[in-house]
C-alpha cells in the first residue's frame, strides 16, 4: 500500500540525485493511480521529481514540469509498447487527467500542464 495512493508511495517519485525532493502534485498522482486501476497492471515510475540542479543534469527542459511534481516519466509493461499518438484519446488517457502526453521507446511523459498535447520522442 502507498503512502500517496492506493498503488503509489512518495519515495517512487522523490528525486534520483537524493536531494530530498518528493513533493508529486495530487493531481498527478491522483491521475496515475486512475491509470493503473484501468491497466490492472503496476505502474513503474521512472523519474517523478527533480530538483533543478538534476533536471539539467539528465537534460530536461528548462521549465520542466519534473522540477513542479506535476509531470512523471512511466512505464507500463505489456500494455503501452508502440502506442501511436493518434490512440492517446482512444486510450482515455486525457479522460483520466493527463494534459501531457510524451510517447518514447521507453515508455511514457505523462504530465499536468494546461493544454492538452502528444508527442512522439
């Protein structure tokens, strides 16, 4: 059981330099928790939070949502391999919250940003 969410603890999203920085928005963590009660699968958080100093490091982008706690790098095996930009909306990730959707070989950028957009990366 998480300390955030039913599935979700806040050291899955705390910063990989060990700066201390956990603080994921409820909103997110909210989102992903909707996201794995619909896969019926674990969501592997690969990169939630960063300090700023960590997000330049890994080269994130310089207003990165990471350094808010409101974006989280996931992946989710055997459900999301090969997702097409034009599927997003199929799969109801916009419905369950996200507004930022980032598709790479690894995996998913899911964010809390204003307007909704896809990318592929």
């Amino acid at each position: 059981m998480g300390d955030l969410a039913k599935n979700f603890s806040r050291y899955e999203f705390a910063c990989h330099c060990g700066c201390g920085f956990d603080a994921a928005a409820p909103d997110l963590v909210a989102a992903l928790q909707r996201l794995r009660n619909l896969l019926g699968r674990p969501v592997l958080i690969l990169s939630g939070c960063r300090c700023k100093a960590h997000n330049r490091q890994v080269g994130g982008v310089r207003e990165s949502l990471h350094t808010q706690g409101r974006a989280a790098d996931v992946m989710v095996f055997g459900k999301l391999e090969n997702l097409d930009p034009e599927r997003v909306e199929d799969l109801g990730l916009f419905r369950l919250g996200f507004k930022g959707v980032g598709i790479y070989k690894w995996g998913l950028h899911l964010d809390m940003r204003k307007k909704k957009t896809v990318w592929k990366g």
